[in-house]
C-alpha cells in the first residue's frame, strides 16, 4: 500500500495531501542518476588506475613473455656475433696469414650490426618495430655467415694451392746425407780447383762414390737431360713451376728424360764426375726466376734445427770448389 504524506497549511489552518510536481520528480531521478555515474566512474577510474583491468592484466603478462623471450634472443644473438667475431678474426689473422692471402676486407663482409637496443627501450618499443629490428639483426648475420662461408671456399683452394706449390718447392738434399758429411763447398765465392782463382759458386757440392743415386728434390719437369758442353757434364735441369729450378751436375749416367713428369724424391740419375770436375759429386743449384739462390735454405723437409745448423755452418766453410 502507498504511504500518503500529509502537511499542514498554515493559510487554510488544515492538513493537506502533500503532492510532488512531476518536475521536482525528474530533476530528483536525474539527480540521482548522475550522482551515481559519477561515483561509479570514480570507482572504476580509481579501481584502473591502481588496480588494473582483466584485459590490462592479461597485455602486462603478454608483454612481460615477449620481453623475457627477447632478452633471451638478444642473448643468443650476441652470442652468435661472437662467434661470427672469432670466425672473422682467425680467417684473416690465421688462415689467410698462413697462405700469406690478403685479408677479406670489411667491406666485403656484411656491415657491423647497429647499437644493441637496450631492455629500458624494449619496453617502449611496438611490436612489429621489434620484430623489423630482430629480423634486420638476423638478416645482417645471415649476410656474414655467407660471406665468411664465401671466404672458407676460397681459403679451402689456398690450401690446394699451397699443398701443389710446397711439392713444387725444393725441399730435401739431392743425395742422402744423413750423417751431414758429404757436403764439401758451399754457395758463394770459392777457389775455382782448375784456375785457382777465387770465383762465384753458385751451388752446393755434395761428395758421393760414383754410382750414388741423385734424388730430385721437388716435383717438376725435367727440361734438359744430357750433357751440354757448358762444364756440368751429364747434368739435369728441373722446372719445378712457381719460378723454381733445379740443376744436378756431373752425373756418371742419367735417368731422367727431357720433358718427363718427375716427384720429388725420384731417381733421376747417379753420381759421377763428369764436365768440369776435379772428383766424384753432385753439384746442385736452386733457381728463381733465374736468380741463383743459396740451396742451403731448401732442405727443410729432411733436416732437424740442430742438424741445419750443422749444415749452415759447414757449407759456410772457405774452402775449395769440386768444379
């Protein structure tokens, strides 16, 4: 039942029903309407401002998985440009050093990845920026792993190369020798042993019976075979490419034969002394480019550091020339 509300009119000295004006009923509903907007907005901007939101919580959580998962990442990445570093310095400062190659340049590498992006800038930074940075920063490795890759092919024929050039390179005693005596004059300037004058040796001479094998000390060719009239006698000339030439003279017979493909350590004749010669040896001569060298410092493939000093100092000896 309606509760009726009364009040007492002092003009007409009586109690009257107290009627509200349909007005005063709107602006009190409106009234109360806006009040309680503006408490439940209060309510709600206070509750997401220290508490947060379900979907807030819910992006909070997502973002912190992606920056943790980033961090890892970074980690790996700054790992892995240590390594591509590493594989970067040794190519140029061993591989290359040993084959004595040029280093790769730089430029021909791909270019330095860009200032690391640091964890205070992560926070701020979008997603798909995020994304872009890692796929450059991966793209950037995937650039220098190629060309390091690129940079091992060609050491790899370096290495081909340089395992031909060192069997194309003089390097034993044309005789055995191994208690280090036979070698009797060494290069440079000696007694001629006909003229008796002094003048350039240009090689060494090694004493041997007639009949001692002579070895070719490097793989080549053989471009002469025979005596010549030029006072080696029966002598044999070796082009071993590179520039390098052998010459073994005064032999008592030759085996070797012009335009034969011939390996180091290969008989191509025997001791003798035949041309200009006072007794049995093998004269032999290291060439460059027909620069005369020192043969001396060619056998280092059958020598120890003790037994090459050995050597050294025997082949410096003054003494007289065997041709």
């Amino acid at each position: 039942m309606k509760k009726i509300k009364y009040y007492y009119n002092t003009n007409t000295l009586r109690y009257e029903k107290l009627e509200t004006p349909l007005r005063v009923k709107l602006l009190r509903v409106f009234g109360f309407v806006a009040a309680a907007l503006v408490t439940a907005g209060l309510i709600s901007y206070a509750a997401f401002q220290f508490i947060g939101s379900p979907k807030e919580k819910q992006l909070a959580y997502q973002n912190k998985i992606l920056k943790d998962n980033y961090k890892e990442l970074e980690d790996s990445l700054e790992s892995v440009q240590k390594q591509m570093k590493e594989l970067e310095k040794r190519d140029n400062d061993v591989y290359r050093a040993i084959f004595e190659a040029n280093p790769v340049p730089d430029s021909a590498r791909a270019k330095e990845l860009e200032t690391k992006i640091e964890i205070a800038k992560v926070e701020k930074i979008k997603d798909f920026q995020l994304a872009a940075s890692i796929a450059a920063t991966l793209n950037n490795l995937s650039g220098r792993i190629a060309a390091q890759k690129k940079s091992y092919n060609e050491v790899e024929e370096l290495v081909k190369n340089k395992e031909h050039m060192l069997s194309h390179t003089p390097a034993i005693q044309p005789v055995a020798n191994k208690d280090l005596t036979r070698v009797a004059s060494g290069f440079g300037y000696r007694i001629d042993p006909v003229y008796k004058t002094t003048k350039f040796h240009a090689g060494l001479d090694f004493t041997a019976p007639t009949g001692t094998p002579i070895y070719a000390t490097a793989d080549g060719t053989v471009t002469t075979a025979g005596n010549t009239g030029n006072g080696y006698g029966n002598h044999v000339i070796i082009s071993h490419r590179f520039g390098y030439e052998t010459l073994y003279g005064h032999m008592v017979r030759v085996k070797a034969r012009n335009g034969q493909e011939v390996k180091r350590g290969e008989v191509i004749g025997w001791v003798g002394s035949t041309g200009k010669s006072t007794g049995p040896h093998c004269h032999y001569e290291v060439h460059k480019y027909s620069d005369k060298l020192d043969p001396i410092y060619f056998f280092y493939n059958d020598l120890t550091p003790e037994q090459f000093d050995q050597l050294l100092k025997k082949a410096a000896a003054s003494n007289q020339s065997l041709d």
